[in-house]
C-alpha cells in the first residue's frame, strides 16, 4: 500500500511521502501546551495498519514535494483547456486525490481517509464511494470524477506541517528560532501539502509504534544564527504592512504560514515582489543544506510565494518556444 501511494505520487512530482502515527504528533503538541492553550487540535489517532511490504506500521502520511513538482504541474497545466483560478492547489488535490483512490479502491482494509490539507481544508473520503462512484463512471465513461469528499467547509482545522514532519523523524524542525524545517538532504527546498489519516475497516492493531528519533540538527550554528537574523528582519519589515504580514504578526506560526499560503501578489520577477515578502523568501536560501541541488528555480520560488500569474504564462511559454 505505502509503495503504491509513494509511486504514484513520485510519477507526479511529489517526492515526499512519509509514513507516520498521529499519536506521535498529537503527543508533541501537547507535550508543548499547543493543544491546551487552543493553538492547535489533535489528529483522529485510528488503529495502526501494518504494510507487509516493508513492515511499516502507521495510520498516515506526510505528502509533500521537492523542486520535482514544477515541470509535472506545468505540464497539467498546458493540457488545461480552461482557465483555473489556483491552478497549483487544484493540481495538488486533484493528483493527490487520484493517488489514493487508485490505492484505497481496491483495499479492503481501509474504511475511509481524511485529508488535513496544508491550508487549513479538511476532507473525509468513504473507500465505498469511490467504489460505487469508480463503477458509475466506468459505465458512463465519465472522466469528472468528484473526488465523493465531505468538505468541512464551517470549520479550519489548522496541523503544524513541520510538526508533523519533525515526529516523521526526517526533518530538523527550527521550533525556537527561525520556524525552518530542514532535510538533511534536500535542505528548506521542500513543501508539505497534506496529511492524509487512514481508517481501517477492523482494528486489528490497537498498539501505538515508537516514535523515531528526532533528526539531528544538520545546519551549522553560523547559519542558524544568519537565518534568525534574517527571520527577525522580516517580522520587522512586515510590521509595517498592516494590511498584509503585519496583519498576522500577533497570530500563531501557523495563522502565519496559512496567510503565506493563500496570498496573491505581483511577483513576475524580483522587482515586483513587495518588500514584505523579500525577507522571507531570502529565509529558505540562508541555509546551505540541499541549496546547490535542490534550491527551486527562480519561476517556481517566486510563484511559490506570489501566487502570480503572470509567471505561469512565461513558463509556458518559454515551453512551448523551447518545444518549437
């Protein structure tokens, strides 16, 4: 199951699938008053499923990505025929939506999954659904397929994403200073998109896995320092903007990465980018881990931040040139 979700989501970009329990990352935020103080929720912890192919024993996973997205998502969205408002969030779901259909279709272990998305969306979907739904479309030759989600459209349900990533025991998280979540490898050059939770049909493990072992702090302390410099100058520079970062300044790391998240701005090149967000796209490049290999493309960082459109119509056409 875990090996057929990881290879459909690489085909797609998303490099980064990591298997966890959710009473590890429930654990930690409580361990940090998180929960009590109504900052954050705890996950659903449901019984744990055991992957027979490589003995990993969780009830989620981490989705996420690397720099690998860009050029699977412009090549989506080349073939879209009509124009789409957020074009990378509807490709995130919808791919990651067909992954774990193709996945929980055909298993007869799993009831449902819900998806804590990255955005504060929640999502539950019925394994029986996307069987009936899988047979309809078969005889009707529908290729729309809607996903048969319940959207809990009244209600944010925020998950710290590097949270999550820590207790996955492959990521630094930064908690004190700078909030950065670092990879050993790829460095900051990753974003989480999802937690998707798995419900069996039958509980047939009711013990929690031990949690791995934090990841070690894999950036030097000259750096760590630079990055606490740059992060404190870019709450300075955004306390200035009442109506766009400074707005969240007074608001949990997570209202914050929300607000990052759902902004749209002018950002087609370097100029263009308001001065409030300079700082923190300068955050991710202080560190050195991963930046060589893994540091995303000038178009990709700065439609990661901006949400500009602009930078797509370039994009694509710099492909279509390059196709000609």
């Amino acid at each position: 199951m875990l090996r057929f979700i990881q290879r459909q989501l690489r085909q797609k970009g998303f490099d980064l699938c990591h298997p966890i329990h959710t009473n590890w990352y429930n654990s930690l935020i409580r361990s940090e008053g998180l929960v009590e103080s109504g900052t954050l929720e705890v996950l659903p912890e449901p019984s744990a499923i055991i992957d027979i192919e490589n003995g990993a024993v969780f009830n989620a996973v981490l989705i996420g990505n690397t720099k690998s997205i860009w050029h699977p998502f412009l090549d989506w969205l080349a073939d879209q025929s009509q124009q789409i408002a957020s074009p990378l969030d509807t490709f995130v779901e919808e791919t990651i939506h067909h992954a774990l259909d193709l996945c929980c279709q055909d298993n007869p272990e799993i009831k449902c999954f819900e998806l804590f998305w990255s955005n504060g969306k929640r999502q539950r979907v019925n394994n029986r659904e996307i069987i009936s739904q899988k047979s309809i479309d078969d005889d009707v030759n529908k290729t729309n397929n809607p996903y048969h989600c319940f959207d809990y459209k009244d209600a944010s349900f925020l998950v710290s994403m590097q949270r999550v990533a820590k207790v996955s025991g492959h990521y630094w998280h930064d908690d004190d200073a700078t909030k950065l979540c670092v990879h050993p490898e790829y460095g900051t050059w990753t974003a989480f998109r999802t937690v998707v939770v798995f419900e069996p049909n039958e509980t047939k493990l009711t013990c929690i896995p031990p949690a791995p072992q934090f990841c070690p702090c894999p950036v030097s302390n000259d750096e760590i320092k630079k990055a606490k410099e740059v992060f404190e100058h870019a709450l300075k520079i955004s306390s200035s903007d009442v109506e766009g970062y400074g707005a969240t300044l007074d608001k949990p790391w997570e209202e914050l990465c929300k607000y990052l998240h759902n902004t749209v701005c002018s950002g087609s090149d370097w100029d263009k980018v308001p001065p409030s967000m300079k700082p923190w796209i300068r955050l991710r490049d202080v560190i050195s881990v991963g930046r060589e290999m893994w540091k995303y493309s000038d178009a990709q960082l700065l439609y990661h931040y901006t949400k500009d459109p602009e930078i797509l119509r370039r994009e694509l056409k710099r492909i279509r040139d390059e196709d000609n």
